[in-house]
C-alpha cells in the first residue's frame, strides 16, 4: 500500500515551493499536499453536529455530567464509609490489645493492614476530588463547543502552522496515514472518539443539512 503522512499546517508559500509530501516507505511515493489538507479538511467535517441534532447532543452531554457527578459522590460516600469501618476495627483491635486478648505481633499486622487500606482509600478520594466539585452550568461551555465543532474546517483553514499541528494532537493519535483512497486513520484521542460516536448515534447530517 503506498501511503504518506500528512504534512499539515504546511504554509502557502512551503505549499507552493514543495507541492507534495512523501511516502516514509522506500516506494517514494508523492500525494499533492493540497489535495491532502483537502480531504483533510473533509475529514474534520464528520465532527460537524447538524443543527437538528444539537439539542439532543447538548442535553446528552449534560445529562452525561450530571451522571459522572452523582456516580462520583456515591463513591466517595462508600470510600468515607469505608474509612468509618476501618477506624472502628482498628479501635476495636486496640482494646483487644489493651485487654490482653490478641499478641502485639498480631496487632501490628493489623494495624500496617488498617494504614495500607486507609492510604488506598485516601487515593481513591483524591482521584474523585475533581468529579466532586461544586456543580457549574455546563451549558453555555457545551454550547461553545458544539459551535467550535461546527466551525472546525474553517478554524483549520484560517488557523496559523501551529495551531493547526495543535488541533491535530488534539484530534488523533500518533501518526495519520494517507493514500489514494484519503485517510483510512482510526486512532482518535478519546474525546475526538466519543464526540465522533455520539454524533454518529444521533444520525450525523443529511446532505445540506444547516449546522448552525
């Protein structure tokens, strides 16, 4: 298969002077780099959310935040619980100690037992801080990035070298591939993925269909 990477973000003038962009196989084989950040170009479209669909996505997308709230703080609840139950065995094994009734050897197993667990739990809690803030009003955010989506061919086209390498990290994974057919890349960043698919699920857009 004869395939290229993609020179995006390439100038005008960088256009003009070179034109194409190699095969990094020992084939050679040249693909116009116009022709490359146009199909480029088309590939950001299918991130595009019809404008049919936008209140379905928008209200997935917050209904999918308030989820990860609550999810998050019944699971910090069970880690405080969690906590709770261990204090309380430790406070029971220690009584046990005092009254002679278990060996010190053997509360010192528990006791390095109770401070492993507890460290565990405290990582855990700190892993959900994020997801446990004070609620915001995500609309106007989710808003603003469906209206970026929306806008990604034209922000790609008008953006400067480093802003479009920028929007491609953002985007995919490692290295994209190119060939005769277009892009055949699949390994998109997560986020880039789940917009993708939700989109996708939503029955992305009808020829002319309005975006905005």
């Amino acid at each position: 298969m004869k395939t290229a990477t993609l020179y995006l973000g390439v100038s005008t003038d960088e256009q003009a002077l070179r034109g194409y962009s190699y095969c990094k196989s020992p084939c050679k084989v040249r693909f116009n780099a116009n022709q490359e950040n146009q199909d480029f170009i088309e590939e950001l479209k299918l991130f595009r959310i019809a404008k049919r669909d936008q209140p379905k996505f928008l209200q997935e997308i917050i209904s999918t935040y308030n989820e990860v709230r609550k999810t998050a703080s019944s699971m910090r609840q069970g880690c405080i619980d969690e906590l709770h139950i261990l204090d309380d065995q430790i406070i029971n094994a220690r009584e046990l100690l005092l009254a002679g009734k278990i060996e010190p050897s053997d509360f010192k197993i528990l006791k390095m037992a109770y401070h492993n667990k507890v460290n565990s739990i405290n990582l855990r809690l700190t892993a959900l801080k994020e997801r446990s803030k004070d609620k915001i009003n995500i609309q106007p955010m989710v808003i603003n990035a469906i209206k970026t989506l929306c806008n990604l061919p034209c922000l790609y086209q008008t953006a400067p070298i480093e802003d479009k390498r920028y929007l491609v990290e953002t985007i995919f994974n490692g290295m994209l591939i190119y060939d005769k057919d277009g892009y055949r890349t699949t390994n998109l960043k997560s986020i880039a993925a789940t917009t993708y698919m939700k989109n996708k699920a939503l029955q992305g857009h009808k020829k002319g269909e309005k975006y905005l």
